[in-house]
C-alpha cells in the first residue's frame, strides 16, 4: 500500500504530516520516502548522516527492482520507520526522484502486502517529477490551508489531477499561528463545496510536531496524547483500513472542480480552535 503527501501551493507541512503518519502507523513494517523535487530536508531535520537514501536507491534501481534493494537504502528510525532521505539541493532531489519514477522499483516494493510506503511528493504540478510517484500511490492526500486562497488555487486544479489518474482526497492544515484569527473552512463545507472526501485537519500543535522531529518517531506513550500525534494515529488507523479518496464525481450538468471556494459558508476561527 502506498500513501503520497503533496500539495499544491505553500509549504502547508506536507512533510510534518507524512512523519507523523509514519510513526504512528499502527503495525507492520513502514518506509517513509522523501521524494520532494525541490530537495530534502528530512535528513538534517532528523540529525541523520547524508546516506544511504534516495539517491542510493536512483543508482540501484536502473539494475535491480526487487524490494530488497529498496530495504537496503532505507535507514531505521528509532520509533521503528524505515526512511529513504533525498539530497538537500534541488537539482540533485530532482533527478533522483526523475529516476526512481523511471524504473518500477517502488510499484513493485508497494504492490507486496506487508509493508506501507508513505511518500512525501511536495509540491506537485503538471509534468513534475513526483507526479508519476503520486500516480502509482493507493492515495494521495493533498495537503491544504482552509483558507481561502489555498482553496480557489485547488479547486481548478480537480480536473488536472483526476486526468492525470491520480485518486486523491484533501488533508487541512493548521493556517500559520500570525493568521489563526483569520477566517477558515470546515472540512465538511470543503467537502461539499469541491465535491472530494475530506480526511479532516490537523491541529495547530507546535509541541508535537517539535517533539515528533526530536524523537524522530518514537514517540513516547505520553507524547502519543499530543493533539498532532493522536490526530494522525486516526488517520493513519482509517486510511489502513481501506484509503478513502476517489476521483471526484462528475454530477449532471456540471464539471469537475468548478465549485467556487467563495461559496463555502465561512465560518470564524477563534485562537486554536474553530466555531
């Protein structure tokens, strides 16, 4: 099974919210693998050595795709996730994530039973390097603010994504602390306004996202009560039940993803929680 992260716009934390479903998913082996085209940061955020990650396993897998090799150049976190870094510059991170998406190393790896691969694609756009990543996942949750201008840059965007065979289904972010006064969107209403599953929002949690890159991923039980790790171990719980997303409806009449976001009932957001 394989999960892809992405966005489409900003920096909504699409890599906080793929560690944290790492290491909070419920059982079995998991790899998590950065696979941001505009270069990694996993490795320094972790405190962990440049290698081996996913520049290893770009050299290896134009001559074996079996899932060993993927094992191979994956790192072990303390928590108990496997992780494939990328290289921090971007033109390094760009062409290891255009050679790993040549080969069918991670199709394969994915397609066996045991283990889950949750992929930090970034920011993905037409002809971007991730998009085929994304393309081979079960699901990709896309990581967006529920304001507004991250909304109307998403809603056009439907129709791009569902011919591009993506199946996918929207993750809310925490809006930034300078902007929690600001006027947010429920799930729900972003649901029904786009016409795509909602999986929820994360909590505005500083102290656990701050907590989970320090333990890198072993996360005490204590710390498992943390808003950001408890909402993720939902996530996590739901999506290994059977992943959510579909490609959005086309109802009679209408076309994909032209829903205007100004028409979701606004609602107000008050400190860290909304009304």
């Amino acid at each position: 099974m394989m999960v892809a992260f992405a966005s489409l716009k900003g920096s909504p934390g699409v890599t906080t919210a793929a560690l944290a479903l790492a290491a909070v998913w419920p059982a079995g082996r998991r790899l998590l693998i950065e696979a941001d085209p505009a270069g990694g940061d996993l490795a320094s955020r972790l405190m962990l050595p440049a290698g081996p990650g996913l520049m290893e396993l770009a050299a290896a897998a134009r001559r074996e795709a079996g899932p060993e090799v993927v094992w191979r150049c994956a790192r072990t976190l303390p928590g108990g996730p496997h992780v494939l870094t990328a290289p921090p510059g971007a033109e390094q991170a760009r062409a290891c994530v255009t050679a790993v998406a040549a080969t069918p190393v991670l199709a394969r790896f994915s397609a066996s039973r045991e283990p889950v691969v949750i992929t930090d694609c970034g920011r993905i756009g037409p002809g971007g390097p991730a998009l085929p990543l994304a393309r081979q996942a079960d699901l990709t949750v896309l990581v967006a603010r529920p304001h507004l201008e991250d909304l109307a840059h998403l809603a056009p965007r439907i129709p791009d994504l569902t011919a591009a065979g993506l199946r996918f289904a929207v993750l809310l972010a925490p809006g930034p602390r300078r902007q929690r006064f600001r006027a947010a969107y429920r799930a729900r209403e972003v649901a029904a306004a786009l016409q795509l599953p909602v999986l929820g929002q994360l909590p505005d949690d500083e102290t656990g996202a701050a907590v989970l890159t320090a333990r890198r991923g072993a996360l005490r039980r204590r710390e498992l009560l943390l808003p950001l790790p408890r909402a993720a171990a939902g996530l996590a719980a739901a999506l290994a039940a059977g992943p959510p997303g579909h490609r959005p409806p086309t109802p009679s009449g209408t076309t994909p993803g032209r829903t205007r976001p100004q028409d979701i009932q606004v609602t107000e957001v008050t400190g860290d929680r909304t009304r």
